[in-house]
C-alpha cells in the first residue's frame, strides 16, 4: 500500500461536506434554513467559484463553525478520514487560530485566546486508533492588522513542535505591501520556523522575487512557471518546493481544465524545482477528492507519466516542514 504525505490542507477547508451537514443538523443551525436536505447543501458546498474571493466566502462560513468548543469533533473526523480514505501518513494541516476564537469577543481577548485553540487541535489530531502524523502551519492573513498578524507569528513560535511552519493565506489583494510580509516571514524564520506563503495563484501581481529569499515552499506559485518561467532557475537555487493543487484551480475560478498545468510540471521539472502535489480543499470539491485521486487525475490527463509518480510522492515526503519519521510502505 502507497502512504501519502499532504502538504497543503486548510482546516477550513478540509471536511467531507456530509460531516459538516450533520455538524450543522447537531446543533440544529440557522444556515439549514437554506439547505433543508443535504444535497441541496452538498451541491452549493462544492460547486465551482468564479474567483478566489467567493470560494473564500464559504470558507468563512467554516471557520466560524470551528471554534474552541467544537475543534476536537471536526480534528478527529479529519484525522479518521485522512488515515482511513487517503492512506495519508503524514498531514501538514494549516489554519488562521484567530479566525476560531470567539467572535463575540474584543480582539485583545481573541489574541489572548489563540493558544488554546493550538493547544486544543494539538491534543485532537493524534487519535490513536489512526496513527497519522499531523503537523500545523498557522496562517497569516492579508485581511488581518499587522498587530494580529504579528500575534499569530508569536503563538506559531511558543507552539514550536506541533507547529512546524507559518503561511501568509487569504484573498490575493494589495500586493504592493510585500515588504511587510517578507519581513515576517524572515522573522519566523529566524526563530525557527519553517515558512510558506500563497503566491501566484491567481495572478503573477503579488509574487516578488524577495519572496524567494524567505520561504522554503510556495503555496500554488503555479503563475511563475506559466508567466515568469525565467524566476524557476532562482528557485531551483534556493530549493523551494511549489505546492500545488490540482482540482482546487478548477474550483476558485483559476484554471477551467488541467491541460495548463502540463506546463507547469515540465517547466518546474526542467528548471530543477520540485512539486509537491496536495489537495488544498478536499471536502469543497465534488467527492471523492483524495490525494491518490489527485495523481491520478495528474496521470488521466497526461499532466504526469505513471513512471514520475513514485518520485512526486516522495517529494511529499521531502518537502516536509515536520517529518522525522521512516516512509513505511
Ligand atoms: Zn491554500
């Protein structure tokens, strides 16, 4: 049996709709409502977005859903389905913990109420019964201040461990503020963390060649081998792995078919950059959307040769923020 290593998965984004539906029957929630059967839920759930911005929309919709309270039921079902259905043998899971604490509260309490919720989701996503590893990567925000921002770097740095690595996530916007964000990304690193960031998913506008002197994986970036493929050699140099994700282009508006992303893979595979193959959202696409069936589709529509698979999977491996362990196989 293949074991699967999944670098780039959002919290948010991560549960079969159906777990959610009954999540929402559970607490018998205001948004059913809308969607009186699950079909009706499971159809807006994972229907294709016209930009990034509105698939983000729903993702909210989640987030809020997945405060202190109720964290260990989502964690756990995550972590069941990732082992059971994936065959995943080591889960790099990332999060906004800002976005989970009380909404209600000021923002000086929500700050202070970030630690638990890494505490919480640390505790919750080793059930013993699906011996997965999962690692954490905490998200910064565009949307968010620089305070915020600034205390969510702090907790990722107090939660050294279990956290492996922070993001800079959210809507692709103002990409004139770079230099702000490669500052923080050079601070993490300095204090020891692994460091990525979501660039160039929509549009080449926010990737800044600066970027590449502090990350050590690129969330998407599938925008630099398609528009700026004279960048690949400099990230060859400094050995920074793109993470991209197939059906997640189809699904936020980016890419109506796979055949763009042969170039992505020859360009990166000639240029000397590796990929890492992940699944960014898997419950928001039509199911099943698994890492195995990610390659495959790599493999149905010639993206990728049956013969390149094994060593795409290990890249999963070798790529890793927080993986000490032995590829069982
Ligand atoms: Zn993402």
């Amino acid at each position: 049996m293949a074991l699967y290593a999944d670098l780039h998965r959002h919290l948010g984004g991560a549960l079969h709709p159906r777990i959610i539906y009954k999540f929402l029957q559970r607490q018998d929630h205001k948004v059913l409502g809308y969607f009186p059967d699950y079909e009706g839920f499971y159809n807006w759930f994972t229907r294709p977005c016209r930009s990034l911005e509105e698939f983000v929309k729903i993702h909210t919709l989640v987030e809020e859903l997945q405060s202190l309270e109720h964290l260990p039921y989502f964690c756990i079902r995550l972590c069941r389905g990732a082992y059971t259905f994936e065959n995943l043998q080591y889960l790099e899971l990332r999060y906004n913990p800002y976005f989970r604490t009380g909404h209600d509260l000021p923002s000086e309490k929500r700050i202070g109420q970030m630690n638990e919720i890494v505490e919480v989701i640390t505790q919750n996503v080793r059930p013993a019964e699906y011996p997965i590893t999962v690692k954490q990567i905490l998200c910064l925000d565009r949307r968010l201040p620089e305070n915020i921002n600034e205390a969510i770097l702090k907790v990722a740095v107090d939660n050294i461990g279990p956290v492996v690595g922070v993001d800079l996530a959210g809507p692709e916007i103002e990409p004139e503020k770079w230099e702000g964000w490669v500052a923080l990304m050079a601070k993490a690193r300095a204090a020891g963390l692994k460091t990525t960031s979501h660039l160039g998913e929509t549009g080449i506008e926010n990737v800044n060649p600066a970027f590449f002197n502090v990350l050590d994986r690129i969330g998407h970036g599938i925008h630099i081998p398609l528009l700026r493929p004279e960048w690949l050699k400099d990230l060859a140099k400094k050995q920074i792995t793109l993470e991209v994700c197939p059906t997640s282009y189809r699904q936020t508006g980016v890419m109506e078919n796979f055949s763009q992303l042969k170039t992505v893979f020859s360009r990166c595979k000639d240029a000397g950059v590796a990929i890492a193959v992940c699944t960014d959202n898997p419950g928001r696409n039509p199911s099943p959307c698994t890492l195995p069936g990610e390659y495959e589709r790599l493999i149905d529509n010639d993206v990728i040769d049956f013969a390149e698979l094994k060593q795409l999977q290990n890249e999963g491996f070798r790529s890793a923020f927080g993986f000490a362990g032995q590829l069982r196989s």
